[in-house]
C-alpha cells in the first residue's frame, strides 16, 4: 500500500514537471515572437523651427532694429558674385566736392550735321555746276551767224518728226492749243531738261509736246564757233497743235 502511494506521488510529481514546463516553453514561444514582430518605430516628424523677431521699441527707427534680425538678415542674405568668387568687389572713389570735370570739345557749343541732307547737296552741286557753265538763251529772233543756223536745223528737225508722228490721242480727240517750252540742250545735242514756262490748259497737249521733244532727239552738236561759246543752251519756243493735225514752232 504504501509502495503503490509512492508510485502514485512520483507520477503526480512528474506530471506536474511536465506542466510546468510545457509553460514555461509556451512563455518563451511568446515573449520570442514579441521581440521579433514589433513593428518599426516612425521617428517623429522633425518640429519647426519657430524664429520671434522682437518689434522695434517705440522711439526706435528701422536702422535702430534688434541684433536678432540683424544676425538674421545677414544669414538669409544670398551671396554676392564677388563673395562667390572670393574677390572683393571693387571700389570706386567717388569725385571730391567741388572738383573739376574735364570734357572734351567746346562746353556750350552747339552740335551741326557734318553732313547734310541730299536733297540739299545735290541742288546746291547742281546750282554750282549750273553757275559754272556758261549757258545761251535762244529765242526766235536769235536767227544771225552760226547759231541762227542751228536754231533753224533743230526747228525742222522738230516739226518733221512731230507731223510725221502726230500725237494719236490729239487726233482722235481733235484737240488744239499751244504751249511755251524751255529745251535746254548741251554741247553734244544731248537734251538736259525740258520745262513748261507757259501751259497750254490742256495736260495731253503738253504731255504730247514734251514727248514728242524727248523722242526726236538726239540733235546735232554744237558747231566750234558756238561750241566756244556756250557749253549748253536753252531754246524757248512756242508749241502749237491745230485742228488740222499739224505741228509748228516759232
């Protein structure tokens, strides 16, 4: 009986062995898959960093501000090129008062074009030139010696061509009139200008008579005498158109 009481205590004994440590593995098991699966810590945001810049006191001006905001205006300032490049920027010494300044040219005086307008140029060239030549006015009584004969070849020559080609719109409208032209022509029989001193009132007449002048050139040149005499001359005469299609001059 008391062997079979031994027995049964040992078994008890063992079972209770076995219990305890089934819990304390079970303990272990836990507090091991605590430790491994604790989830990461977030580190907190970072906090912002709060700047109070004192007021200026009252009294005070703005060149009179904290030493604060001085500190940092000059932190928060962005560098200069000469502070980037590790170079002083450079410094000019500004005039003295009262010290004198040196221009070049005439103080006062007044600018001019050194060169004027062309239009301006070329009428006073072409007065200068005109002044210089020496320039015979011929009318119908300029009828003796070398130049009479002139006048006279270029008066045919005039008329012929004229009533050989008579102006086709003064036909057809059956227009008349006369007109007073200036043709000035140079040593060489060339034709320089053609001006109307006196309008006929009608602007096909007198666009006709100048044409028909500009197409019968070229004129024959100067003769020697006359030549020697004139370098260019100016021939004044009187254009008239008739009803009857016919061209004359004088």
């Amino acid at each position: 009986m008391n062997q079979w009481a031994l027995d049964q205590n040992a078994i008890a004994s063992d079972k209770r062995f076995i219990a305890a440590l089934i819990i304390a593995l079970l303990v272990h098991a836990a507090l091991l898959m605590v430790v491994f699966n604790r989830p990461t810590p977030i580190p907190p945001p970072p906090r912002p960093i709060e700047l109070t810049l004192d007021a200026p006191l009252a009294g005070q001006t703005d060149d009179a501000s904290p030493v604060a905001s001085q500190t940092l205006s000059k932190q928060l300032a962005p560098p200069t090129l000469a502070s980037a490049q590790g170079d002083p920027a450079p410094t000019h010494a500004l005039p003295k008062a009262g010290a004198g300044i040196t221009t070049t040219g005439n103080v006062g005086a007044t600018d001019t074009p050194e060169n004027p307008s062309a239009p301006d140029t070329f009428t006073r060239l072409n007065d200068a030139v005109s002044q210089s030549l020496k320039t015979g006015y011929m009318t119908s009584k300029s009828q003796d010696g070398p130049i009479g004969a002139y006048l006279s070849s270029w008066k045919r020559q005039v008329e012929q061509y004229g009533n050989l080609h008579y102006p086709p719109d003064l036909a057809q409208q059956a227009l008349s009139g006369q007109l007073i032209l200036d043709v000035t022509i140079d040593k060489q029989g060339h034709i320089l200008n053609i001006a109307i001193r006196h309008t006929s009132g009608n602007p096909i007449i007198d666009a006709a008579a100048r044409r028909l002048v500009q197409l019968a050139s070229p004129y024959a040149p100067f003769p020697k005498a006359m030549a020697a005499q004139f370098d260019q001359i100016v021939i004044t005469r009187t254009w008239a158109f008739s009803s009857g299609n016919e061209l004359s001059t004088h």
